[in-house]
C-alpha cells in the first residue's frame, strides 16, 4: 500500500513560490548579464589591438625588405580608362601577412579582372582584418560584377584622406605612381616625430544610420557600412577605403540626416565637407574610443574625447609637435 503524505506537509512549490524563485533569477541574470558582456567585449576589445599590432608587425617587416612603409595606393594611369587604376596598402602587404598564395593569384597588368565574380580576388575575407566588435551586414559587397571584401581597419593617412579637398601626404600612407607624380613611399628616417609618436594603423567604425540616408538619395557614393574595400582596384576614391585620417574627432557620426539637415545644404556639394569628416573619421564599437597601433609597433586604445590638436599632432610624421604622455 502507498503510503499517504502526513497532514500540513507539501510536496513540490506553490505557484507563489514558484513565481518568487522566477523572480529572483531574472534579477540575478539583469545583474550578471551586463557584465557578461562588458566581459565579452573586453576580449573583443584585446583580440582587435592584438590584430591591429600584427599589422604593424607585416608593415615593418615590408619596410625591413624594401627600406619604405607600403604605399597607400598604388595609382597607375591606362590610356583606355577614364578612371585611375591600382593597388592598395594591404594587397601590398599580403605576403607579410601569410598570404602569399593570393598575393601571387593578383594580376598586375589589369587591376580590374581581380574583382570580377563573387570568387574573385578582391572579395576574400581576412581575419586578419576584422575586428569582431565591428557591424559590417554584408561582407563582400556586389559593385555591379565586382566583388569587393571589407575591412575592420585602415592606415594612418595623415591630416586628409578624403575628397573633395586635396588629399594630404604628412602621414604614413598615401598614393603614389604614376598618377601620383612628387609622391613617394614613406622611410622609417622620415617620420621625424617619432614612431611613438605617430599612429600607424586605426580602426574604421561602419555605423552611422544618419549618414546612410545621403546615399539613399545620392550624395554618397556607399552607405557607411560598405566603406573599407581592402583590396579597391582603383578610382578617386581606393585611398578613402584602406586609409583614415585625422581630419575629423574619434568616431564622429553625422549629427543630422536627409530629413532634417541644416537650411544650407541643398546638394551633394554642400554635403561633401561633412561627407569627408565621416570618411575620414577613425572610430568603432568598442565604447569610449578606439585602438590603433603605432609607428614602433605598440597598441594603444585612444578616448574619443582627446584633444583634436593632439589627435592631429599624432597623425603627423614630421609635424614637429610636442605631444605629452599624458595628454593621451
């Protein structure tokens, strides 16, 4: 015979009980999940200077073979183009970032015929070039037959590194070729500020839905997202997707979008000033800033709230400013 459960005595939680323990467990996971993800991000945060420190590394060890920085660009002229063609700062840099199997697949001669087709060379995704923090929806993107891979991260381009004004030359990447006469690559001996001194590499933050509506109605040539081809074959504009610059704060974002832009702008034209501030803008996901590494190979994660002389003091090479340790 089973035996019957004594007088007063429950067997299992009343539905009080069980909505009080319900309770408390989804305090304890409010309290937890916060810094479950502050933890989360934090190993994100270490795994990208890491990246952006072996970086530096392969442009040293460019530099160490051939006695300059890899360029910017490589911008060449074709008779038969009305657009300048070329190759950027990190197809020069494949084979001191263990590929040199996709480095000896590029075709020189036609830097177009290395983006044709969804497995063409220009739309391979490198770890290397990515940071996980970063919100890239797509990658690779379709340019029309063109494929085209984006990247998490871009070279120090100096003072400007996007139109509609000229371009500068103080930093470490820029164009050079035939089409960039007076332009050559930059020497260790060259950056006179110091390697301590000077950024190298810097992160590129992808999300701005303000800046977006501008291509929606063709002010812009991409949505932020898509900027960063890591392997652009060429136009005005190859430079602005593997450099950055210091022409604008740490992650800037546009302040207003298409609906409620300010009286004076009417056209493309008058958006183009703040177009390049967002393009030129080093910035990411990480919260309060972002990391970059420098000219003598170190990393270092920089506020967005630093001063704009001394950001721009460290995108110089040569500007002869003083930039104190603890002003970043």
């Amino acid at each position: 015979m089973s035996r019957r459960p004594r007088h007063g005595v429950h067997e299992g939680f009343t539905l009080i009980e069980l909505l009080v323990v319900i309770a408390i467990i989804a305090v304890l996971v409010a309290l937890l999940l916060p810094a479950v993800q502050a933890a989360r991000e934090a190993a994100r945060r270490a795994e990208c200077l890491n990246k952006l420190k072996q970086l530096a590394l392969a442009a040293h060890n460019y530099e160490s073979s051939m006695g300059v920085f890899p360029p910017g660009q490589i911008k060449l002229t074709f008779p038969t183009m009305p657009r300048f063609r070329g190759f950027t700062l990190f197809v020069n840099m494949l084979p001191y970032l263990d590929q040199q199997p996709l480095y000896n697949r590029w075709n020189f001669a036609d830097p177009l015929s290395n983006a044709e087709g969804r497995t063409a060379n220009t739309s391979t995704i490198l770890n290397i070039f990515l940071c996980q923090s970063d919100v890239i929806p797509t990658n690779p993107v379709s340019n029309s037959t063109r494929w085209y891979a984006i990247a998490s991260y871009g070279g120090n381009g100096g003072s400007r590194s996007h139109p509609p004004n000229a371009l500068s030359s103080d930093g470490i990447f820029h164009a050079v070729g035939p089409a960039a006469p007076g332009f050559s690559q930059v020497r260790v001996a060259e950056v006179t500020d110091g390697l301590s001194n000077t950024l190298l590499f810097g992160e590129r933050n992808h999300v701005d839905p303000n800046y977006d509506t501008f291509f929606s109605i063709g002010w812009v040539i991409e949505p932020m997202w898509q900027w960063g081809w890591w392997a652009a074959s060429g136009g005005n504009f190859a430079l602005s997707d593997v450099t950055m610059s210091t022409h604008g704060p740490i992650n800037f974002r546009l302040g207003f979008n298409n609906a409620n832009r300010p009286s004076n702008i009417n056209s493309a034209a008058d958006f183009a000033p703040f177009d390049a501030l967002r393009v030129c803008a080093f910035g990411s996901q990480h919260p309060g800033g972002a990391n970059f590494a420098l000219a003598d190979g170190s990393g270092r994660f920089l506020k967005d709230s630093i001063a704009s002389s001394v950001l721009r003091a460290l995108g110089t090479r040569s500007g002869a400013e003083v930039v104190s340790g603890d002003a970043w």
